[in-house]
C-alpha cells in the first residue's frame, strides 16, 4: 500500500483538487501547509486531526509549513460561522500564537534535516501591504461574481446575520498566503477541512493568474460522531483543549474513553499512528467483547500520550482510577479538581483542621449527610470512605493529615455519592 492509498483507507482525503496529486504524494517529496488563526491561547482537539495529519507526511517525506495567522486572524474566518466573529486585538492575537507555537512542537518534528517543520507567521508579509497597494496588486485579480459563489459566502449572505466586507474579503488573504508561499517558499498543497474548499481553490486560482503556477488542494474530512456532531465538545459543551492548563490529561482521557462503538476505529485511523492492521483487530473486538471497551482505551492512552506524554497518561490512567475507588495519595488541587469536577462541593474555614474537628460533626456538614446520627449509622455500616479509603472510627478526629490534596478532602458515601470539602 502506497502513502495515498493509506491515506485513502485511513478516510483521510474528502476531496482533491486534481488527481496529480496521487503521482506528487507517492512519488516526489513535496511542501505543503495548513494555516490555523490564533482566535485561543489554545488548539482544541478537533484541531489534532489536522496536525496529525501533518505528521502522518511529514513522516512520509514531505515538508510540513505551519501558518500562523496574524494576519487572518484579525479579520476572521466566515466560513462555518453563522455570526461575525469577535475581532480579536493584536495584543490578544500574538499571546495565542506564542501559547499554541508549543502545541505545534509538541506534535511535529522541527529538527529532522530536509523535512523539518517550518512556522511562519502572515502577518509578516500581510502586514507590509497598504490598503492601495492590495486592492491593485491582489484584489484585481478577483471577480465578485466568484467571490459571492463560495459556499461560505453564500451561506452567510442569505443568513440574518449577513456579512461584513471585512469578513467577506477573509478568502483573498488566505488566497495570497498560498500563492506568497508557493512563491517564495514552493510550498505546491495546502490541506484544510471541508469549510476550506472555497479559500483553498481561491488561493490556487490566484497562484495561476499571478505567477502561472499550479498548486494543489486536499480536503480532510470534519470529525463527528455517530449523531454528526462536531468531535471536540464535553457533555457540559466545554471544548477539549491541548493545553493541560484548560483541559486536564484526565478529562481528555475520559472524553475519548467515552468514544461510541460506532465511531472509535474512525477516530483511531484519524488520531493514531497505530497500523491498519491494529485497529482492525480492535475493530473485531468491538465486535466480540464490546463490554472491554478495548478500542476505546486504546484510542484514549494513544492520544493523550501524544499531547502529554508518557507521564500525562500516567496521570490520566491514575485518576480515572481514583474515580473509580482507589486510594487517593497526594495530589494537587488542580488534579483532583478535574477528577471530580461535576462532584458537589462545600467549603469550610481551613482553621478547623488545625483544631481537629470530629468526624461526626465534620460529616454533617456536608451534603451527604442530613445530621450527625445518619452519618453515624452509615459509619457502622462500613459506608464511609475519605479520600477512597474507608472510615470506620467513629471517635476520628479529621486534621490537616487527612487532606487529600493542597486544600480538599475527598468524602465517599456508599459507592459513589461523593463530595469535595474545600478549606480556605
């Protein structure tokens, strides 16, 4: 199997801008890019399929070109967007792309000779053209007529909403970044999602009519699930981000560990670099022991190592354990707190740790318990645990030793009634 047939099993190619495009892929070594607008400080995981798949060819021998838009960024795709964007300030623009050029380190190889990865920013060359000088050297050479047939266009012009001139003009920039990079740098394929069609094919028109240039476009597909809806977003409708700091190791695990049956070994030919082969013996499982969820762990372990390494799934596989009843040692606060981030909560003065308080007065006051004689009996009946572990003393005395983490208690009713204890 040659690297486009790969790709083509894998269900990574929507669409294709002309079928040399086989021929360029399997049989030279080419440049290509995908360009992504600093609009957080971090990528989400819907934006992993793409730099996946960066790596995918790079590994395959081709140069990958990251393009940062400083540029486009200020302006704001349309596309896929029912309302305007909120403009960002410049300020707020070059803090995202300082905090998402890691992520992209995370992921791609920028010192492997020939292949290596190559950021850019657009704005360094968006930013030397005056208005005049666009409108006349770039703006010229686009017909409203084909701007107004974009797919993107189209949709907003006939929404409420509408559509700014600023946001309208968004496919002539992305445009030029293709032509300014296959110029300046041969970059001949620009990748992007299906919302990308209509600025991918602009930018290989502009390329032919400014410099009798061919290049090329590749659509890769947008991630979904079994319902059709966008892959990336937590039951609560939190986006899951890269950024440890914002999306924790643990609550990307759970979230991929959630993955339905009917979409897990999409989502491990898209996000992993594990063979067809082995996704197809875990697709077989699926079949035969659908209760081991096995592909799902899989996919889980695969993708939170490439984001945070072996010690980010560690973490990971750790607490899920601790969710699921294991003795809790010491953790920090940020941990436990994505551990068991939709547990209620109550918070108490940190000063009556340093006294001691009993555990039958401490335990009422929580929302497991209504008074100090139901906590008592659930004691005797061996159905209190603080921090996973069981309680069975009724005389204890809870001080700052029983702290799970800088701050927090953990306490467990029964199986799994739980609740956090907060000390400030």
């Amino acid at each position: 199997m040659n690297f486009y047939q790969e790709l083509v099993a894998r269900g990574l190619i929507e669409a294709t801008s002309s079928e040399d495009i086989i021929d360029l892929l399997n049989t030279q070594k080419i440049s290509f890019y995908i360009g992504y607008d600093p609009t957080a400080k971090s990528l989400q995981i819907g934006n992993l399929f793409a730099l996946i798949t960066m790596r995918r060819f790079q590994l395959a021998g081709h140069k990958p070109f990251v393009v940062l838009g400083g540029a486009t960024g200020m302006i704001g795709d349309p596309s896929g967007k029912n309302t305007e964007r909120v403009l960002l300030t410049e300020d707020v623009i070059n803090q995202n792309i300082e905090a998402q050029k890691k992520q992209f380190q995370m992921i791609l190889d920028f010192n492997c000779g020939d292949t290596s990865t190559v950021m850019v920013n657009n704005f360094d060359w968006m930013g030397k053209f005056s208005f005049i000088e666009f409108l006349r050297d770039v703006g010229k050479r686009f017909r409203v007529t084909e701007m107004l047939a974009k797919e993107s266009v189209k949709n907003r012009i006939n929404s409420e909403a509408g559509i700014s001139f600023t946001e309208f003009t968004y496919q002539m920039l992305q445009a030029y970044d293709f032509r300014y990079l296959a110029k300046e740098h041969n970059v001949i394929l620009q990748m992007g999602g299906g919302d990308q069609w209509g600025n991918i094919t602009a930018g290989i028109d502009l390329s032919r009519k400014m410099d009798a240039k061919q290049v090329y476009g590749i659509v890769i597909p947008l991630v979904t699930d079994s319902h059709g809806n966008k892959f990336g977003k937590s039951e609560g409708g939190n986006a899951i981000y890269l950024d440890a700091e914002m999306t924790s190791p643990y609550q990307m695990y759970q979230y991929l560990l959630n993955s339905d049956d009917i979409s897990v070994v999409k989502y491990l030919k898209f996000f992993t670099f594990l063979s067809l082969e082995e996704i197809g013996i875990l697709e077989t499982k699926i079949l035969t022991q659908p209760h081991l969820r096995e592909a799902q762990k899989v996919l889980a372990a695969e993708v939170v190592k490439i984001v945070h390494g072996e010690a980010g799934l560690a973490s990971a596989i750790e607490a899920t354990k601790i969710f699921f009843g294991e003795k809790i040692g010491q953790l920090n606060d940020r941990d436990l707190s994505s551990i068991f981030k939709d547990v209620p909560s109550v918070e108490m003065n940190r000063q009556v740790l340093k006294a001691g308080v009993p555990i039958l007065d401490f335990l009422s006051q929580t929302p497991l318990f209504t008074s100090k004689s139901e906590a008592k009996r659930s004691i005797e009946q061996k159905g209190v645990y603080l921090n996973n572990e069981s309680a069975t003393d009724l005389t204890l005395i809870i001080n700052e030793q029983n702290l799970a983490s800088e701050t927090c208690l953990v306490i467990r009713k029964g199986k799994k009634n739980y609740c956090i204890v907060k000390f400030s």
